[in-house]
C-alpha cells in the first residue's frame, strides 16, 4: 500500500508540530473574533481591498469600511497578534467552492466538529512523554483518518456503472475530506499569531473554502480517478461501456452526488484545468 501524503511532507509536517500550541487554536480563535459569516467584512480580511468607487455616498461607505479593516490588521500584524501564515491546500480567496452541495457541506461540518471534540478529549486522556504532545497524538490520529478516507475515494474511482461526471463529483467529496485532514494537520505546525489570523480570516475548508488542485496534486500523488488508481497500480475498466452508464446520468447526478445540483462541463473544466491558478504566490 503506498502512502496517504508524500513521506517527506509528512516527515516535515510531524518535524514541526508545535507541542506548545493550544488544540484547536485556530477555531477558537475564529470564534473569539467572530465568524465571518455573521459579518460582512470576511471576505475584506483576506482578500484585496477594492478601491472606493467614485460615486455615490454607499461607494465610500464602503471604502471607509475597507480601509478601517486594512488599517486595524496592520496595526494587529505591527503588534505581533497576527502573523502571515500559508495553508497549502486552502485557497486565500473566500469563494465558495462552486461543487460542494448542501448536504456535502454539512457532512464537512459534522466531521470538523467531530476532529475538534477528538482533539479536545486528547488533553484528558493523553499522557504527554518527553516531546510526545497532544498535537502529536493528534496528528497521528488524522493519519488513520486519512488512510480512512483515501480508501474510500478508491472505492470511487473502482465503481462502474456510473458517469464520469458523477465520479468526479463523488471524487470531490472525498478530495475535499483528504484536504480537510491534512490541514488539521498542518494547523499543529503554526504558531499562536498565525492561528488567530486564520481564525480571523475563517480560513477553513469547512467553511467552503476551495482546495488547490496541483498542491493537492503534490501531497496526494492524484488528482484525477485515473490518477488515484495509478497510484495504487490499479487500472479501470467498465465492461458496459458509457453508454449505459450514460442512459442514468440524470438519477445519478441528483442523487449519488449527495444532492449536488448539475454543474456545467465548461465549470468542471474551468476548475479542474491543470493550469488553473491555485493562488499560492498570493499575499495575505
């Protein structure tokens, strides 16, 4: 069996956990300042502000507003509470990912909120021995998690019978587990400035954030089904053809997509191109 991540990343990773650093700092922080999405100033934080518009009493409204939150995370970032950070897997800006249904969305939440408990519980029944923390139990407990949850995407990629729009939609699903995961794991490598400035800016997948296709590429060796199943030397072939598959396209992608609505093949192709900008270069 090949590994979940790349072992050299995940040695780096496991280098730097930060024993010191509070489980779940980041969330609590998201929580502490507030979350974005009861405001409307989220996405200002994280993305560049738009020059005021030139007309109209609401266009510098809101260029006054825009520029207050630069000037008051300057002065955080100038006091050492925030500090630039750089989640590989998360894209900085805030829209919502375009595939991700309502039901895949809670599903997210539910498991976000379930790691969150997991870490928490590790304070009461993990004994820390010599430079083993509790972030370092954790982070070996969302390797399991991992392994967990590529297997299931290879269960995906394995199936026949269905259209290819509909694999990738389930892939997706499972892209974005896989995604959710190693960012819990690198959230354990930050320190306490970093965490509050991603818990300020809600910088979660959980929260609809995008994932990077080619950073995902790196840490996963996949992107794509045939990918995953060349990874795992594993080729697919359906005996049917698509032409059966094709004839339940529409039961398929309304149900076994986890209610997603239908997607059209020009956003599939503009979200999953290779040469799509995965923004990695951005600054904060």
């Amino acid at each position: 069996m090949p590994p979940v991540v790349a072992p050299e990343r995940r040695a780096s990773l496991y280098a730097r956990v930060n024993s010191n650093l509070q489980p779940q700092a980041a969330r609590h922080w998201r929580q502490h300042c507030g979350s974005p999405e009861a405001t409307s100033s989220g996405s200002a934080r994280q993305t560049s502000i738009p020059a005021p518009k030139s007309k109209g009493r609401g266009g510098r409204k809101i260029g006054r507003a825009a520029l207050k939150l630069r000037r008051e995370e300057e002065q955080l970032k100038r006091s050492g509470a925030l500090a630039r950070y750089e989640l590989y897997l998360v894209r900085r800006d805030c829209a919502v990912d375009p595939l991700l249904s309502p039901s895949a969305s809670t599903t997210e939440r539910r498991l976000w909120d379930e790691l969150h408990d997991i870490h928490l519980l590790l304070r009461e029944t993990h004994v820390p021995t010599g430079s083993h923390s509790i972030n370092h139990a954790y982070f070996e407990t969302i390797d399991f998690r991992l392994t967990d949850a590529e297997t299931a995407a290879l269960a995906v990629a394995q199936t026949q019978g269905i259209t290819p729009r509909t694999r990738d939609k389930l892939l997706h699903i499972h892209r974005r587990t896989l995604a959710i995961l190693y960012t819990e794991q690198e959230l354990l490598t930050m320190d306490a400035p970093q965490s509050r400035s991603i818990g300020r800016d809600d910088a979660f997948l959980p929260c609809g954030r995008r994932i990077k296709h080619r950073e995902f590429n790196s840490v996963f060796g996949w992107w794509s089904s045939e990918q995953l199943l060349d990874k795992y030397g594993m080729t697919y072939s359906d005996d049917n053809g698509a032409e059966s598959a094709m004839s339940s396209s529409d039961e398929e992608d309304s149900e076994a997509a986890s209610g997603s609505g239908r997607v059209s093949d020009a956003l599939i192709r503009d979200l999953f191109a290779s040469d799509v900008e995965d923004d990695s270069d951005m600054d904060n």
